[in-house]
C-alpha cells in the first residue's frame, strides 16, 4: 500500500507562514471597524431605498430590511466607541426616515429621505470623522 | 449514446447542485468586501472538490464499496467514530444552515419571518425523502437548481472586467482587514471541499450500481461539473464585488445578498436570487440529510439505500428523519443564519483532515482499487490544499470568534 504524507517540514513551514501572515496584520481598530460597518448600513439602506423606489423589491422585504438595519444602528449607538455615537444616532434617524416612506408607500418623499442618509454617510467617510 | 446522455446528465446536475448556502454566502461576502481578490480561494476549493469526486467514484466503482463503509473495515469502528461524530456534527450545522436557507427564500418572496417557515420546510424535505427515489432526489432538484445559471448571465450583462477577476486567481494579500479576508478564504475552502459531497457521490455511485466501465463518466463528471459549478460560485462573487463593493456594502445578512441581481435584472433579479437560493439550499438540504444518513448507517452496518422501501430499510428511515427533525428544531429557534452559515463552513474545513486522509489512504490500498489507485499528483494535491485549509480553519477560526 503506497502512503503519503506531507512531511513535517512542509507543513511547520506553512503552518508559520500562516500565523506570521495573520498575526502580522491584526485586525483594524475597533473604532475603524465600526465606521465601516455605520457606512455599510447606510449604503444599504439607500440601495433598498432606490431598489424599492424602482420597484425592484417587494414593499415587506424593504420594510423588514430597513427595520433590521435601523436596529442594528440602534444596538451600535450603546456599545460603539464613543466617538461615532453622534453619527449613529443621525443615521439611525435618517434610516428611520426612509423606513417610515416605504411604509406609507411615498415615493414621493423618499429622494429627501435618502439624501439624509447619504449626508451622514459623506460625514462618516470625511477625514474629520475618521479615527487617527 | 446512453453513455453520453448519463455523462451530460451527471454534468448537468453536478452544475446545478453546485451552489447552495455556503458557496452564495461566502462569495458574496468575499465579492462585497474584497472585490476579486478571493478568486483564487473559489479555484483552489473546486481542484481539490474534483479530485475528491473524482476519487470517490472511482473507489465505489472499483472496490463497490462507499467511502464510510470503507473506512470501517480498513480502520475499525473505534476510528471510524472520529469522523462519524466531528464530520456528522459539521455536516449537521450545515444541514440546518441550508433549511434555513430555504426558510429565507420563503421570507424574501412572502416578508413573514424566516422561522415561521421551518416546520412546512422541514416536512417537505422529508416528504420527498420518503416518497422520492435517488434519481429523483439527485437529478429532479439539481435540474432546477439549474437556475442558478443567472449568475454567470449577470457577469457578462454587467460587463465584468474579466481581466482584474483572472488577476484574483493569484493569492494577494489584502490592504485592509486582513483576518476577516483569511477567514472568508477558509469558508470558502470549507463550502467548496465539503466532506458530505464526496461521502454522497460514492453512496450515489453505489446506488446507481457503477462499475469500472463507469470510470470515463465519473472522469467526465467529476471535472465537468464541477469546474461548471465552481464557475458558477465565482460568478456570484464577482457579481457581488460589482454590485456591493463600490457601495461599501459588507454583507451581514441575508436581506442584504438578495439586491445582488436587482441591478442587472430588475425586478426578476429579486425574483431570481430567492428561486436560486431556496432551490439550491433545497437540493443541498436533501443531499447532506441522505449523506448525514449514508454516513451512519453505513458506519454501524445497517441496511441502507434510498432506492429500498422504507419498511426494508427501517433504521435508515428513521435516522433520516430524526436528522431532519433536529435540524427543524434549530431552525425553528431563529439562529442568525449568515452567521451560522460561515461558522460551519469556517468548521468544515478544520475538520476536512479527519474526513480527507483516511480516504487518502483508502485511495492508495490495492486490496480496494487494485490498480486504479491514486498518482502522486493527486495524493498531493488533495494532502496540500487539504493542509491549507485546515491551518487557515485554525489560525483564523479564534481570530474571527474574538472579533466578532
């Protein structure tokens, strides 16, 4: 019976290339991390704004994913750093906004709604709101 | 001509069975987050994926056993129980993230939460255990799964740089959130080399009663099909790197997955991305329930096979309908399933080493393949990316688990 096996060194070496690879690189900061997630959430909402508004999406999947998304927002504002707290809350109004459009099937007032959101997402992306 | 209507056949549902919530869940992740760059991650998963297949249906149609009936004999029950329980608990976390998938579709089309759907899901997926054949069960659902070909329509209708995407096939390090970059690597690794795939594929083998003149097909089959399938799992995240990427869109949730088509096509983008995932998940949620099955009953010596009536193969029966009652139950809870999805694939292939090796072994005993045993090209191939994988799996794995 022919076995074969890959021999101790090859694997040692990958094995410490792997490790040296990802602990070298860290994670981001806490602070970086939630930003980007803040403008995740926001470009959401303005695609499910726009997807809904082009009538690309049925009106209960864009109301249950605004919801979902303006909860998460809310759940971020007690627990992320301190710094960003102001633009959650700003974002999670904003989210609101577009939540309570789709809800009352105003397409009309939706342009306004999704402009909110996108001004806070321009204020998290600006250098001033970016962590050193 | 039959031999090359059951070569087309196979390919085709190989092509078809391909996606289901592991590969659309984690390239889209990959695609938002990094653009192309986790191409090659999708590549080394299909290699390694075909040479498996490959392997296991050549080892059922030579030796006429399946790969856990094997592994058995060769190494006794008391190791056999090592990959019983690590690759059958993994396999079972997988099951229940490919229940709620079909749950998820459901919510997509009627807004009614995804849990309200688990216990309708779950008897459906029973029901056609009980009442289907193994061709049905195979072919049936992976010929619909055959919808998710729109994937690879939507790359060429949104004009993808297909140069920059062959660029991804090199492995580059990424300039941003490198931890979160090598665990999606390895949930890919662990979507695209699931153990229960080739478990299957040889209790398949087994089932249709192949033999050595079966060998070309299983040749055919394997590499055809799922080089298709692989496309078919980099199309969908090269679809999700031009589509999110640009938006700074991470993928969280599931919700957020279902907008992948909505720019190319509209409407039916919607429509075709809920059909997709609930019929793939679907076809993968019955395969995983009859390789969870094949698996222990194969293992403790029981009467087997999906082409007995139930009453001739009562054990069998009644071990596949626990498993779906059990993955119905977790589902029923409302566990986040993106999350629990990339876990169990994350899982998968820190366990692949447990599942891979002994069959490693198998594939290069004469007094099972006789000389149709395994080249040094493939013995490698399979050992280094199965290696890969597995240091990935833990170096990444606690990293991600402290992160989130």
């Amino acid at each position: 019976m022919a076995r074969r096996r890959m021999s101790p060194p090859v694997l040692a070496s990958a094995l410490l290339i792997v490790c040296l690879g990802t602990a070298s690189c860290g994670s981001s900061s806490d602070v970086e991390q939630a930003r980007q997630r803040a403008v995740s959430w926001a470009a959401t909402t303005t695609m499910v704004g726009e997807e809904w508004s082009a009538g690309h999406v049925p009106d209960r999947y864009a109301a249950r994913t605004l919801a979902a998304t303006r909860q998460e927002v809310q759940k971020s504002i007690g627990r992320g750093p301190a710094t960003l707290t102001p633009s959650l809350q700003r974002l999670a109004d904003a989210v609101g906004g577009v939540e309570d459009a789709v809800a009352r099937r105003d397409r009309a007032v939706l342009p306004t709604r999704l402009r909110a959101v996108e001004s806070v997402r321009a204020a998290l992306t600006r250098p001033g709101e970016r962590p050193s | 001509m039959k031999k090359a209507l059951e070569i087309t056949l196979g390919i085709v549902t190989s092509v078809g069975g391909f996606l289901e919530i592991g590969s659309l869940a984690t390239a889209a992740q990959a695609g938002a987050q990094f653009g192309f760059q986790l191409t090659w991650a999708i590549a080394l998963g299909t290699v390694c994926l075909i040479f498996l297949v490959e392997m296991s249906g050549r080892f059922s149609a030579v030796s006429h056993h399946t790969v856990v009936d094997a592994m058995r004999e060769r190494f006794g029950f008391d190791f056999f129980l090592i990959p019983l329980v690590f690759v059958g608990l993994v396999t079972l976390l997988v099951l229940i993230a490919e229940l709620g998938g079909v749950c998820l579709a459901l919510q997509l089309v009627t807004g009614l939460a995804f849990p309200w759907f688990a216990l309708p899901v779950g008897f459906a997926v029973w029901l056609l255990l009980w009442k289907g054949t193994f061709g049905v069960i195979e072919e049936g659902v992976s010929l619909l799964g055959l919808v998710t070909v729109c994937f690879l329509v939507a790359v060429f209708w949104l004009h993808a740089p297909l140069r920059d995407v062959a660029a991804g096939l090199i492995p580059s390090r990424p300039a941003h959130d490198r931890a979160q970059y090598w665990f999606i690597a390895v949930s890919i690794l662990g979507a695209s080399i699931s153990p229960y795939l080739f478990y299957f594929y040889s209790s398949g083998a087994i089932e249709d009663r192949w033999d050595e003149s079966h060998l070309n097909t299983n040749r055919m089959v394997a590499t055809l099909g799922m080089t298709f399938g692989g496309v078919l799992s980099a199309a969908v995240l090269v679809v999700a790197a031009i589509v999110f990427e640009p938006r700074n869109i991470r993928i969280e949730r599931y919700d957020q997955i279902a907008l992948i088509l909505t720019e190319p096509f509209g409407w039916w983008g919607f429509v075709l991305f809920a059909i997709s995932l609930g019929i793939a998940c679907l076809g993968a949620a019955l395969e995983i329930t009859l390789a969870l099955t094949y698996m222990v009953s194969q293992g403790f010596g029981w009467m087997w096979g999906k082409n007995a009536r139930p009453r001739d193969a009562a054990r069998f029966t009644a071990m596949y309908t626990s498993i779906v009652i059990v993955a119905t139950l977790f589902v029923l809870t409302g566990l986040e399933p993106l999350k629990l999805t990339v876990l169990s694939m994350a899982l998968t292939a820190a366990t692949l080493p447990i599942a891979v090796v002994p069959f490693l072994v198998l594939m290069n005993d004469e007094h099972y393949v006789g000389d149709h045993g395994n080249s040094w090209v493939g013995n490698t191939i399979v050992l280094l990316i199965t290696a890969l994988a597995f240091v990935l799996a833990v170096v990444s794995l606690p990293l991600e688990i402290a992160g989130s």
